[in-house]
C-alpha cells in the first residue's frame, strides 16, 4: 500500500513534470526519406552532403543540417504545396544516423560502421557489432577519437575484462560520433578475420578482406570494387593497431593518383582500417580508372619477375 500510494504520488504531483529529450537534429551523411503526399515521383531517399544540404527534385538545393525531421518536413510542404496544390504534406523521416556513427573494427562478431540516433555506451556498442569474439582481449579495449577535445589522448584504453554484469556504466568513458572502437585480439592481432584489413565508408564493396588480396592503400581500394563517385580520396582514413595503442594517418591518395605524390605507410598491415569519407562534387572516374591500372601494372610486373625467377 505504501509502494503504491508514493507512486500515485509522483504520478499525480502538480508541479513534476518530466524533461523531454532534446529532438534530434539532422547531420551530415544522414540518409533521409522524403514522402510527398501524392506526388510518389518526387518521393525518396536522398543522402545530406557535406555541404549540409540534399538535393530535391523541383527544389533543387535545400539546407537539412541542424534542423529537426519536423522543421524540415513543414518547409518542405510549404514550397512543394506552392508548385502543386494537390501536395497537403511532405513526411521526413532519418532512416540513417550516419552522422552520428562509430566504426568497429578487430575481434567482434560483425565489425563495420554502426549508426544510432543516441550514441549509447561502450559495451552496447560491442553488442551492436555482435559482441567480443573469444580471442577478445577486453582488458585493453581502444576508443580512437575522430576529434579530441581539450588536453585529451587521442586513443582511450578501457578495461572491459569485468563483462559487462561486472562494469559500472556510468564510468565508462564517452564514446563520441565518428569514432573508432578497437578490440584487439589476446594474440597480438586485431582482426577476427585473421590475416586481413578492412575498407569502410565510400566504396562499392566495404568489408575485410585478406592482405593477399591488396598490399597498398590503392589495391586496397580497387579489391573493395573503386571508390564512389561521392568519395573524397584526398582524406583517406588509415586506423592501424601498434603494441603503444592506435595510429591514424590521413592520406592524400587524390594527389599520389593524379601528381605521383608519396603516401606515407601504403604498405597495408593486419588489422589495418582504411576509411573513406564522402564529399560533394569530388569527381572520381579518372581515379578509379588510374587506380584499375595502377594494380594492373603490379599484376603484370609481379608476373614478370616470377616468370623471370622461373
């Protein structure tokens, strides 16, 4: 009876009142479905560019980032309904929080690239990868920040080997969005696939891959199917595990592409991580044909010298 009446208390209290969650804003590489109401030809997904705009048909270029699904959709039905009068309503709804997603990699079940509308904590990150393979060492778990803010390290080590029943959530540090979470395996590698490295972000076939498959940064990207056409090869992410934590490198392979400029650290590691960011406008037919026969042209000197030995 006690229980009860000190919950019909908080319930009923005239003056609490709960605070609402703050609505979520939409941010850059979102994917976003834009219903217009009878006009299913103007329907669709449309990707926010790094410009913070998406492209509509009829409207041409509209501003997305920072605004709510709901302010968007009101300035949507707005300008469609002045161009059609049958349009009484445009829905926009956030299929993909890109712009708030974190990229695992190393010994779980399904490592890639995760999207929350509220990044959650550490070990819900795991989870969401499928969870620590058994070859996991969880005493040295790294979260590599895509910004650091302050004085902070680059690189976050935290101790998981509790399980999660034995973690106190609340003291996990924050993992933050388009960070990298690290699980390094109990034998020194960080990928459950082995001998292998993985191509995320703007290619044709992300994924791992074994490192016979490719030994530098651009056969990396040719084995993964060539960069799209939205990708920014001038920002070339390269995540790499060393005994002293996690080394990242940005690398320009627009300009080794197009002027012969060096790449610093091309030849690829297990357990190396090659991202590649999306960016407007960037045109890549001519790289990925240069990257198609810059790996011909190993193919058929490899070739050559076994020939030779033979």
């Amino acid at each position: 009876m006690i229980a009860r009446a000190a919950l019909l208390l908080v319930l009923f209290a005239p003056n609490v009142a709960l605070a609402a969650p703050d609505p979520y804003r939409i941010g850059v590489d979102d994917i976003l479905q834009i219903q217009v109401w009878s006009r299913p030809d103007l329907s669709g997904q449309v990707p926010v560019q790094s410009s913070g705009e998406i492209q509509l048909p009829l409207l041409g270029t509209i501003t997305a980032v920072d605004r709510t699904p709901e302010e968007l959709s009101d300035e949507l039905s707005h300008r469609y309904g002045i161009l059609d009068a049958k349009v009484s309503e445009v829905i926009v709804t956030v299929l993909e929080y890109r712009s708030r997603s974190v990229t695992v990699v190393g010994e779980v079940k399904n490592p890639g690239r995760y999207s929350f509308k509220s990044i959650p904590n550490l070990w819900e990150i795991l989870l969401a990868a499928g969870g620590p393979s058994p070859q996991a060492d969880l005493a040295s778990v790294q979260i590599v920040r895509k910004e650091k803010q302050g004085d902070e390290p680059p690189t976050v080590t935290v101790d998981l080997s509790a399980g999660i029943e034995g973690t106190k959530l609340e003291t996990l540090p924050p993992v933050r969005p388009l960070d990298t979470v690290l699980v390094s395996s109990l034998g020194g590698e960080a990928s459950a696939a082995g001998e292998s490295f993985q191509v995320l972000g703007a290619v044709a076939k992300p994924g791992v891959y074994k490192i016979g498959s490719a030994a530098s940064i651009v056969e990396a990207l040719a084995v993964s199917g060539g960069p799209l056409q939205t990708a920014d090869l001038s920002k070339v992410r390269l995540t790499r595990p060393t005994p002293k934590g996690v080394a990242a490198y940005e690398l320009d392979v627009k300009g080794h592409l197009y002027k012969g400029e060096p790449i610093a650290d091309m030849h690829l590691k297990s357990g190396d991580t090659i991202t590649v960011p999306s960016s407007r406008g960037v045109d890549v037919g001519t790289l990925v044909t240069r990257i198609i026969g810059f790996t011909s042209i190993i193919t058929a000197v490899s070739s050559l010298i076994l020939a030779i030995n033979d």
